[in-house]
C-alpha cells in the first residue's frame, strides 16, 4: 500500500475508535497497565519491525504476482484493528457477543454465494484448520472408511487424515491437474471409500475438479463429498465466465456435503480467516461436549459448540463482515468485477504466452481460474533463471514442479520446473503491460531471444 492508503486507512480506525469510545463512555477512567509502558522506547521499536518488515517481497503490489498473496481491503484492516482494542474472542458469547452474531451474518453470506439457505459453519484460523474439522465430521459420519482426493489436492489432506487415524489415498490427476474418474472408479469399487475431496482450485495450478461427475458417481457410490474450495471458492460468484469444466462444477456445489473457502485469499481478509460449511446442520450433533465452565451464561447457541478450535480471533469475525456489507457477494457486483479482472489477466497473460515460442503452455490449454503455469524453454535451470532475472526487475513470480507430460506428449515421467503467476488482484489486469514488459526483458536476458 502507498504512504496514502494507509493514511485513509487510518482515517477511517480513527473514526470508528472514537466512535467505539462513545459506547463506552459512561464507564469510569482508568489508566491501562500497558498504556504506560508506551514510551519513546515503544516508538523506536515499532520503527525497528518496519524496517525488518521490508525484508518481505512486495506482496500487495501488482508486481507481485507469485503466490496466493492478495492485500487485504483497507476497510478490513481498520475493521480488525478496530475490533483489536475490545479484543473478543469467539469461542462463546461471553467472550464476543457482537463479534460473534458478526460471524454468524458473514458466514451466512458465504453460504448463500454456494446456493445454502441452511447450513452449520464457522470461521477458523485458515484452510487447514476448516479442512481438518471437514474431514473430521466426515469420519464420524463414515467411520472405517477410507478419504481419497486428487494427487492434486493440497498436501494437508493426507496429514488431515493421519492425524485422524483415517485411511487416506491419492488419485492419479489427468493431465490438466483434474482428478482422473476412471481412477476414482476404481478406488470407490473396493467399497471402503467414506469420503472424496473434490478441489475447486488446486494450489499449483488452479484446476477444478469434476465435481458434477463426482456427483454422479456420489448416486451410485454412496460416498460423502467434501468441496476443498479455499482458493477458489469465491469464482462461484463469475461461474458464467469460465470455461465449460470449471462452470459445470461451479454450478453443482451445492449439491456437496461440506465446503471450505479462505476469506483470506480472495476474500480481500487479514490472515488467517477460513470458512467451514455443512450443508446438514445435524452434523452439530458430533461437536457436543459436557464442559461446565465454557461460558454459559447466555442461552444462545455459541460458536464454540460447532467448532474445534476454541479461542478464535472474534476481530477477524469483524473484519469479514464490514467488508462483506461493502462488498457484497452478488454476481455482477464490484466484488465480483474484482474476480473478474484477476481472471481476465490470467487470459491476457496466457494469450501472450500462447503466441511466444520461448516457452511450452500445458497441452491442455487455458487456465481454469487465474493461475498461469508455463515452462521456459532454455534448458532445465530456465525457470529459476528468469524467476531470478525478473526479480531483479521487480517482477516476482513462483516456481512449481510439474509433470514433464503436461507440457510435451514426448515427455518422460519426470518433473520440470516452471513458472507459475496467481494474477488474483484486481489491478493486474491494467498491469499486464508493464508486467509483460519485464517478463519479456527477464525472458530475452536468460534465453538471448
């Protein structure tokens, strides 16, 4: 953010802190312990972490354009910071009674952009934690039997499962990152699968599993389907604008069991803010506990009887939920004009790539969501090269390893280096010229061409 952002936004936590004083005015003075301990010394410190703090790649401008790192909404910064000077914790209502309804309202509108009118879910700390409690209903609902994903999904889907004790096995991916069916089918035959995950959004590439095929086989199978969404989630709200794979899936996930998304990632939040979703509000039943000490002073349903984790920020809560009554999740809205642009980066991106012979593009063509993955030409250090060379020039991407086949019918069954940009924010779109500008320079530098 520039020197000026961060002036609005502190315009803005200023005025709601003034305004957060008011409502409690009428209790009486007194002097904070840690107020005290503010001395120069404090000044000098917080200056000393900014300067350490420069030590990071530049993740909230457009030329960074690496990993899943997208700069969270000025509003929410203010909002968490706001939240931050009550501190609540929405383990229970005693511990956030308005943070906590907060919640409530923000994870309804998450489940309403997935088609649920009725559900059970919550916020955690981030995508694993929301995957771990997913996958842990899951094993009370399908006790001894076995969890399968993609080879694709994300690596905590195995370590989810070895902590639960559950047999856990991958499924060979095809060559556009999908998971295979026909292997899925002959998984589901031995007749001890309990649970697939489906991923909407895989993390190295961005690829959306068939999830309406998934569920057709779900009819004859009788499996649970668990819907990894945390990177791609929010692309529900622009279905229509993908590609007729990543639409279909889209169009059906409100047919699966459970679902997790990271407001973190495109949800414009501070980390760590997940989101897990049930679309069987019974499944509460598997949370019950008989504590009698866990705040239960008030009568209402509390946050901590459907969640696992207990202390969880209640700020994050806060932050969710004022962004979200700025930017509402409706197709067509300026939220949704934001996930648009991210993908129409990816497209332009792609397409100049596409018509560029210093590089191979997957053999199975566009991207799905706005992750662009491409292997250099130049020989097998080509990658790390130019991910070197353009970081000299400001431009950070990511390097991934991916199968050899993928790129070339010819390959072998090996892996190879590649580069890889998430093109998740918004203002990518108007810097593709410049972003291509020194990716080009990069490229030319390494190959001479």
């Amino acid at each position: 953010m520039s020197a000026t952002e961060w002036e609005k936004t502190a315009e803005l936590l200023e005025k709601g802190l003034q305004r957060l004083g008011e409502e409690f005015a009428p209790l009486p003075f007194f002097e904070p312990f840690a107020t005290r301990k503010l001395s120069a010394r404090a000044a000098e410190i917080l200056d000393e972490a900014a300067g350490r703090l420069g030590d990071n790649y530049p993740y909230f401008h457009p030329l960074y354009a690496g990993q899943m790192l997208k700069p969270p909404h000025p509003l929410a910064h203010a909002a968490y910071a706001l939240a931050m000077a009550i501190n609540p914790n929405n383990h229970a209502r005693d511990g956030g009674r308005a943070s906590s309804a907060m919640e409530m309202e923000a994870v309804g509108e998450i489940a309403r952009m997935f088609g649920w009118s009725k559900h059970l879910g919550h916020l955690t700390s981030g995508g694993t934690f929301a995957n771990l409690e997913a996958l842990w209903v899951a094993g009370r609902e399908r006790p001894r039997k076995r969890i399968v994903a993609s080879e694709q999904a994300h690596y905590t889907h195995q370590r989810i499962s070895a902590v639960l004790g559950i047999e856990f096995a991958a499924v060979a991916a095809g060559m556009d990152g999908r998971m295979d069916l026909n292997a899925l089918e002959a998984e589901l035959k031995r007749g001890d699968v309990g649970t697939v995950v489906a991923t909407l959004g895989t993390t190295a590439i961005g690829a959306v599993d068939a999830l309406d095929e998934i569920l057709t086989l779900k009819e004859r199978y009788g499996f649970r389907v668990h819907v990894d969404a945390a990177y791609g989630g929010y692309f529900k709200l622009i279905e229509d604008e993908l590609g007729d794979g990543a639409r279909r899936a889209f169009a059906v996930v409100a047919k699966a069991d459970s679902i997790v998304v990271d407001p973190h990632k495109h949800g414009l939040q501070p980390y760590g803010c997940g989101c897990i979703l049930f679309r069987d509000a019974q499944v509460g039943r598997h949370y019950k506990h008989d504590s009698p000490y866990t705040y239960f002073t008030s009568k209402e349903l509390h946050l901590g009887e459907i969640s696992l984790e207990c202390s969880r920020a209640g700020a994050s809560a806060v932050a969710l939920w004022a962004t979200q009554r700025l930017l509402p999740l409706e197709p067509g809205g300026e939220f949704a004009a934001g996930l648009q642009a991210g993908r129409n980066a990816a497209m332009a991106l792609y397409a100049r790539l596409a018509s560029d012979g210093r590089c191979q593009l997957m053999r199975s063509g566009e991207p799905q969501l706005d992750i662009v993955v491409w292997k250099p030409c130049g020989g097998p250090e080509a990658a790390q090269r130019i991910f070197d060379a353009a970081g000299a020039r400001d431009l950070h991407l990511a390097l991934v390893q991916l199968p050899e086949q993928w790129f070339d019918a010819a390959g072998g069954d090996g892996h190879v280096s590649c580069l890889r940009s998430v093109l998740m924010k918004p203002e990518h779109e108007a810097w593709m010229d410049e972003i291509w500008h020194r990716l080009d320079a990069a490229t030319r530098e390494v190959t001479g061409s």
